[in-house]
C-alpha cells in the first residue's frame, strides 16, 4: 500500500514540475500586487530553505534507519525526539514544502492545489502503512508517542 503513497506523492512532484502546468515566466501567481509576487517568492524561498534544514536534520537523526520505504533494522529505535519531537513524519512535511515551495515559484494554482491534493492523499496512505509497522513493532510506546505528536502537519494531523 504504501507504494501507492508514493506514487501519488510521485504525481504531485511531476505536476509542479512539469512544463504543461508551469506559468509563463513573469505572469503573476494571483492577481494582485508586485509585492504579493515578491512576497511570494520570499516565502517559497523561506520554505524551500525550511524544508532542506528538516529534511537534513530528521535523516541524520535517523542515521542507519533511514529508508526510503518503512523497513525495521536490527537494533531499531523508536525516535521521538529532534524533528521527530515536532511531527512523526518531518521528512515527508519537507517534502510537502518543497512542493508548495516549486509551486509558488513555477506552477499555476489550480494545478498547485491538484499537486498538493494528490501529495497529501500519498502521504496519508504512507504515514498510515508506517504506522502499522511501527506499532507492530513498539506497542504502547509508539501509542504514547502518537498521541503527544502529530503525524504530519503541527496542529493539523
């Protein structure tokens, strides 16, 4: 199942990236003002910049752990502290901004709330598979851990 969560993660990225939905060059995200577009790139470029930080920061906290699909080591841990004191899944909340950020940048909006849709529906398909293995393997301590942090978006889900 989770290889479907990243298929539909998969789709989101070619969205935002593909050449059929980018924006001609100079044409305005949403109509408005200069300063919204300028105070739009700001912001793709705070979270692009945001989103490498926490990717960095969760893999190397993860260390031999690290998968790119949800696989238990010998030895595994429950890590629930760095980024993983923030949400259970940071690496996916990066990817998430790294697609808001492209798309703010590149994409049009209708096809930026498309991407975002089918990314989010990958990852939730994702966070749930994982979490499967992860109680399987942790219990009540990954119970526990669930209810203090959420699985993807602070205050969200």
């Amino acid at each position: 199942m989770a290889t479907v969560g990243i298929a539909l993660e998969g789709v989101g990225y070619c969205i935002v990236s593909s050449q059929v939905f980018r924006r001609d060059q100079f044409v305005p995200f949403v109509a408005g003002s200069q300063a919204l577009e300028w105070g739009l790139g700001a912001l793709a470029v705070g979270i692009a910049a945001a989103s490498v930080g926490l990717t960095n920061a969760a893999v190397l906290r993860l260390g031999k752990q690290w998968a790119l699909a949800a696989r238990l080591v010998e030895g595994h841990a429950l890590i629930q502290d760095g980024p993983y004191g923030i949400v259970r899944n940071p690496i996916y909340l990066a990817m998430f901004g790294m697609l808001l950020a492209t798309g703010l940048v590149a994409t049009q909006w209708i096809w930026l709330a498309v991407a975002s849709l089918l990314f989010l529906a990958g990852t939730y398909v994702r966070v749930k598979s994982e979490e499967r293995l992860l109680r399987g393997a942790f219990g009540g301590a990954f119970d526990e851990y669930a209810r203090k942090v959420p699985a993807f978006i602070p205050g969200v889900y």
